[in-house]
C-alpha cells in the first residue's frame, strides 16, 4: 500500500507528526461496491499486496469533497475534485 499524500494538498504523514493516525482517508472511486472493490480483488487473486488504481488518498481537509464523488469512476471522479477545488480558488 502506498503511504497516504493527500490528491489535493499533496500532504504526507511528516506533515503532521501529532497525527493521531486518522487524519488521511483512503477513498475508493467506482460507481458500484463491487468495481470499487475489483481491482484490489485481483491485486489478492494474484497473491500479491498493493495499492488499487481506484484508491486515492485525502486528508481530513479534502476528504468531504472526495466523498461527493467517489461514486463515479476514478478519473471522472477525480477530474470533480480538482474542478471543484480549482474553482473554489
């Protein structure tokens, strides 16, 4: 799995070294549970760990934004998240 770097703000774990170990969430993007699910199932059929290509991770500050969208496919849903944060300026 990859260490968490917020999508947004591209914060990491040494941004905040008091963290309390919730301030990242890892958001998977798909329109249903089960193609959110799909690629971390072949990542396990295949024997193997890893970070799913629908997974992304957002702080506590962004992660609000990402949940509006991450019932859509990553890269609609992403393509929202950096509109709605390049709007809001």
């Amino acid at each position: 799995m990859r260490p968490p770097q917020c999508y947004v703000c591209l914060r990491t774990w040494s941004d905040f070294p008091d963290d309390d170990g919730d301030y990242f969430t890892l958001i998977y993007f798909g329109e249903t549970p089960e193609e959110k699910m799909a690629p971390s199932r072949v990542l396990a059929d295949l024997g193997r760990a890893g970070h799913p290509n629908n997974a992304v991770w957002f702080c506590r500050d962004h992660v609000t934004v990402a949940r509006r969208h991450e019932n859509r496919h990553r890269d609609e849903g992403l393509s929202a998240i950096k509109a709605h944060f390049e709007a809001a300026g």
